[in-house]
C-alpha cells in the first residue's frame, strides 16, 4: 500500500479521553457569567444548555449535520428567552476555554509519531467532529508544540456535515492532497473513525480505549484494518502496510 497521508480524530484519539460532566460545563461558564447573583436563573440556562447540547449532539448523530458553539448557544437562549450576545464574550469563551483546557492536552507520543511520519514522507492531517472554531483547536496544538507538524486539518464545525458522512474524510484527504485511498484514518470510534473513513477507502486503524457515553453510540457491524492500543503503535501499522504485510 502506498501511504500518502494518516489522518487522527481528536478527542480520544491524539489527546487521551476524559469523561467531562457535561452539565457542570455549562453551569461554571455560560450560565454563572450571564446570572452571576440569580441561582434560579442559572439553573434555567443551564437546562436549556444541556437541552440544546444534546440537541446538537443528536443532529450530528442521526443526521450528520454539523454545529457550532455559537448555535447551541444560540439555541439555548432562545428557549429561555435570552439574547446570546448577554451570553457570549471574550470574558465568558475564556472561563469555558480554561475549564476545558485540563482535557485538551496533547498525547506526549503525538509528536514523536507525527515527527516520524514526516520523516517517512507521509503527511498528517486531523479531522475532528467538533463544535469548536479551527483558531481554538490550532491553539492547543501550538500550545503542544505539534501545530508545524499538521499538514492538513478539518473542523466539523467548519463543514456542513459530521463524521461519518463522507463528505468530512473527502474534505480531509482534499486538506493533505492526498486521494482517500492512499490515506490512513486513525479514531477511536468505530461509527464515526471506522465505519465513516472507509465508506470513502480509506484504510482504518481504531484505538478502542475510549469510555463513550451510551447517547452518544452508534451500533455498526465493522471491522477495523488494524487495531491500536497506543499511540505508539501507529508507526509499526503503518510501516507493516507500506512493507506489503496484510494488504488485501
Ligand atoms: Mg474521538
């Protein structure tokens, strides 16, 4: 097989998964910033947060539409009769950035693998479901000291559509210039990381470590080229493909 680029998921994939309270997300950011002195109040948008949270998370699952922070905030809001901008801020995005900043570090193997296959001659690219913007996840890369070694890179909330839609690996392999049959996709879900890439021929390698929430999986019959228990691992899957061993 010729490799021409490995593409990573990212959440439990290049940086290690962390099961987050989701509601205690929302309540210490959006909604203690916009009812500071109204426990009520907060409680209310905070409701309304998770509610439109795991609306979004819904369309992504059943639809493959994708979202924005910005639109579920916009959703929640609106049910509880709120004008986003009282919401949204520089002040308010940095509190909800620094809580998530403690599950956003960088895999210390990321480096030293993508550093190798570059040396190889092999692109990296990343392509992640996610709500947030390219400039937030390009800063934990540089905050990582990985962002130089990304060839190419894709944000759900970028696109139209969310993994497994085809459309997303297509657009990834259109990111590293490389045709998606001469791409390597490494996640750690089997609907979205090895059902999706393969639909688009893409070889797979899943990482099957994450603890996924129940709301948030999708039963499929699939089987992965190759499985991953490290990071590390990686080179070795990849050298053995391009060396000919279980091609087919
Ligand atoms: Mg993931």
């Amino acid at each position: 097989m010729r490799v021409a680029a490995v593409v990573f998921d990212w959440g439990g994939t290049l940086t290690p998964w962390h099961t987050v309270d989701v509601r205690a997300q929302w309540r210490q950011t959006y909604a203690a910033h916009a009812h500071p002195d109204d426990h009520a109040a907060a409680e209310a948008l905070t409701d309304a947060l998770c509610d439109a949270d795991a609306h979004h998370v819904r369309l992504g699952r059943e639809e493959h539409r994708s979202s924005t922070l910005e639109q579920v905030l916009e959703h929640a809001c609106a049910a509880v009769g709120l004008d986003p901008s009282a919401v949204d801020g520089p002040t308010v995005r940095a509190s909800y950035e620094r809580w998530w900043e403690p599950h956003t570090f960088t895999d210390p193997h990321v480096h030293p693998l993508w550093a190798w296959l570059r040396t190889q001659g092999i692109k990296v690219g990343v392509l992640s479901n996610t709500i947030w913007s390219r400039d937030y996840h390009r800063g934990l890369f540089a905050r990582d000291g990985v962002l130089e070694l990304v060839d190419g890179d894709v944000y759900t909330s970028e696109l139209d559509v969310v993994k497994p839609h085809p459309e997303a690996f297509l657009a990834a392999a259109r990111a590293v210039e490389a045709d998606p049959g001469e791409c390597i996709y490494v996640g750690d879900r089997l609907y979205e990381d090895v059902h999706g890439p393969r639909q688009v021929g893409m070889r797979t390698v899943h990482i099957p470590h994450s603890d996924i929430p129940g709301d948030q999986t999708v039963a499929v019959d699939v089987t992965p080229h190759a499985v991953a228990h490290h990071l590390a691992d990686i080179a070795g899957i990849v050298h053995g493909w391009r060396s000919g061993a279980g091609d087919g």
